[in-house]
C-alpha cells in the first residue's frame, strides 16, 4: 500500500511539465543557437515516447530532415544540451529517474535498421544518471571520433523509469519514458572509422529488456543496466560527460577508448593543450560561451537545403507554440495568457496564468502543482 500511495503522489506530481527536449547544441564550447527544427528534428511537443513497438523510438515522432547540417572534425566536443521550456531551467522533474546515453548513425539510414551505435551511457553509479543532469544544467558531451567523412545522426537520450515497473503495453497509463531527439551533424574530417555492431531499436529496445522495464520503487538501482548493450569501443572517453561544457577549442584525442576505459563515468574535461586555430568562417547565429578568445573554435553551419529559415538564436525551446492551441507555456506570469494543455497552472510558488486554453480545466494534482487537462 505504501509503494502504491508514494508511486501515486510520483506520478501525479512529476506530469508532463516535467518533460524534457534537446534544444541548443554546443561544438567546442560555442552555442550553435537554437536547433528547434533548423539542425534538431524536434518533435512538436516534449513528451516522451512510451510505446516501445514504435518506429518513434529511434527519432521521434518528428523524424524528418531538416535545413541545416551542423559540421564537426574528429575530437570536436558536441555538447547537448537538455531543457524543459527553456534553456537551464529545472531540466527534467527529479522524479524522472534513469539513464541518459547518446548513440550515432549515418544519416542515410533515416534511423531505421542496425545502424545505432552507443557512444556514451550512464545509468547508476554513485546516483542516477538524470539527476547529474540536473545538477549539469543539462549538458552532456561526447567527442566525436574518427569517424569517416560523411553526414550522421547524434541520438541524445534520456530513459525515465518512474513509470517503468509495468510495461506500457500492459498498461498505456505506465511504462517507460524515452526523450530523445536526432541532430544532424556532417563530419567533414578524413577518418577511418565506420560504424559497425548497432544496434536496431525495434530489436532492441523491447518489454524483455529490464533496463526499460523495471521497477524503481523496490529494486536495487545498482542492478540496473541501460539499454542498448555496451558502449561501442569507437567512442571516445575524453570529453565524454554530464556536466559543465568543456572550455572553448577542446579537442580530445579522437581515437578510440584505451582498454579498459570507462566513456560512461568519464568526467568533461578540457585538452591539455591549446589546439592550432582554425581560420574564421562565417558562421551563422554561432553564440560563443564564456571561454576564453585565445581558445575560441569557430564552427560553420551547413545548409542542406534551400529552404529559408529565420536567424537562429538561443531562444527558449517553445514547440508547443506551433499547435495554436497550446500557446501557453509552463509559467505564464509575464502574459497572463491561457495555458497549454499538459502544462502548470497553480500550486504552491505558481505565480502565472490560472487560465487554461479552451477545452481543458486546471486540475489540481496535490498542493504544489495543478495542470491542464
């Protein structure tokens, strides 16, 4: 009865205004501004995927090229960077518990078939995985190896397991939530690594798998294992991480991981020495972090269609604004305007719109958060 009762507040209290996406990606420490749909095949929503049978699992629901390319060279750091509605807010509800990891496939593939390989995984060491996220602002890199020049899609994600002790198609209220998004990046380096032993998601991410069916309540968190299977040995342990974005310039060895490495507990770090500066480009909406000039990388963006799009700039992640019916956003206090579907409209330190879009009401989930539904 008890596990019942907590689960139930869980539940009840962590809804979907604790969703999570991947809006900006940083390439050695400078903000390539906002990806909504202009590098990020972003969904329009940030809810998870639950249904495990799906082809959604490897993309989203949004799986479709979009008008730029974001270039990289072996030993670039890519850091993601997680968010709920906007950038470094509270990231994903601390109840979200689970995994964050990031696999790689070429682009050519469209996601689909044995093509994911894992480059980065963390579940349960010392904490949970989500909760570094947390604390990380939401970032998490990776360094790019010696890959083969050609286009590939980056796949950050992060397994919920809050809901994961029943299997959704047991139960569609419950189950697993998986956030991911694919970003476009070309590598423009002459490597020779190609990627081999990847996974499919319809083989592999299945309700036999115990690391996305499994109970976070009762079991030992050291006994979890993420999906997936094992960390490819392409990947690269410098650099790999959640938590601070690595100092402007960093570039890693690309090579593979020494035996014996562990990418999936390496902690970010910078290069131990200061990199040859690259010729300045024209870069478009290129943001730099605060780092160092001397260390600064300029990162070029490449279109890859001749479609028009708006300056991209490091705005908050606002998808639902393309539904005209969920224009709200989580806090609404500086409009006073209805809120969206799905998203906070009171509870205790709420200080926005109490007004939800037509249709919907505000519930009230317990004294902290009251939602549209």
């Amino acid at each position: 009865m008890r596990f019942s009762v907590v689960a139930a507040i869980i539940a009840s209290a962590s809804a979907a205004y604790a969703h999570a996406v991947v809006g900006i990606v940083h390439i050695n420490g400078v903000s390539q501004g906002n990806g909504v749909n202009t590098y990020i095949r972003s969904p329009p929503n940030n809810d998870p995927v639950k249904n495990l049978d799906s082809l959604d699992v490897a993309c989203n629901v949004n799986n479709v090229a979009v008008p730029k390319t974001l270039e990289v060279s072996a030993g670039d750091v890519i850091t993601f960077e997680w968010y709920h509605n906007t950038p470094q807010d509270d990231i994903i509800d601390a109840s979200h518990k689970g995994a964050v990891q990031v696999y790689v496939a070429p682009t050519e593939s469209n996601g689909a078939g044995p093509v994911w390989v894992k480059l980065f995984s963390q579940g349960y060491t010392d904490d949970w995985a989500t909760n570094k996220l947390i604390a990380g602002k939401g970032l998490v890199s990776i360094t790019v190896p010696d890959l083969k020049t050609g286009e590939y899609l980056f796949r950050p994600e992060v397994v919920a397991l809050h809901e994961s002790d029943t299997a959704y198609k047991v139960n569609a209220a419950r189950g697993v939530q998986l956030y991911m998004e694919c970003v476009q990046f070309k590598v423009v380096s002459s490597g020779s690594v190609g990627l081999s032993g990847g996974i499919d998601f319809k083989e592999s991410y299945t309700y036999s798998d115990k690391g996305l069916v499994f109970d976070l309540y009762n079991a030992e968190p050291k006994t979890y294992v993420a999906p997936g299977g094992p960390v490819s040995p392409i990947a690269v342990s410098s650099g790999a991480g959640i938590g601070p974005i690595p100092a402007g310039g960093s570039k890693p060895n690309a090579g593979p991981a020494p035996a014996g490495a562990a990418p999936a507990d390496a902690t970010p770090s910078s290069a131990s020495a200061d990199p040859t500066p690259t010729a300045p480009v024209a870069t478009p909406a290129a943001i730099a972090a605060n780092v160092p000039a001397s260390k600064m990388v300029t990162v070029t963006i490449r279109s890859s269609s001749t479609m028009s799009t708006s300056t991209a700039t490091e705005a908050a992640y606002s998808p639902l604004a393309q539904d005209t019916k969920n224009s709200g956003s989580n806090n609404s206090a500086s409009s006073g305007g209805p809120v969206a579907k799905w998203n906070r409209c009171g509870g205790i330190g709420y200080t926005g719109s109490t007004t939800c879009v037509e249709g919907t009401t505000c519930v009230v989930q317990n004294s902290h958060y009251s939602q549209c539904l």
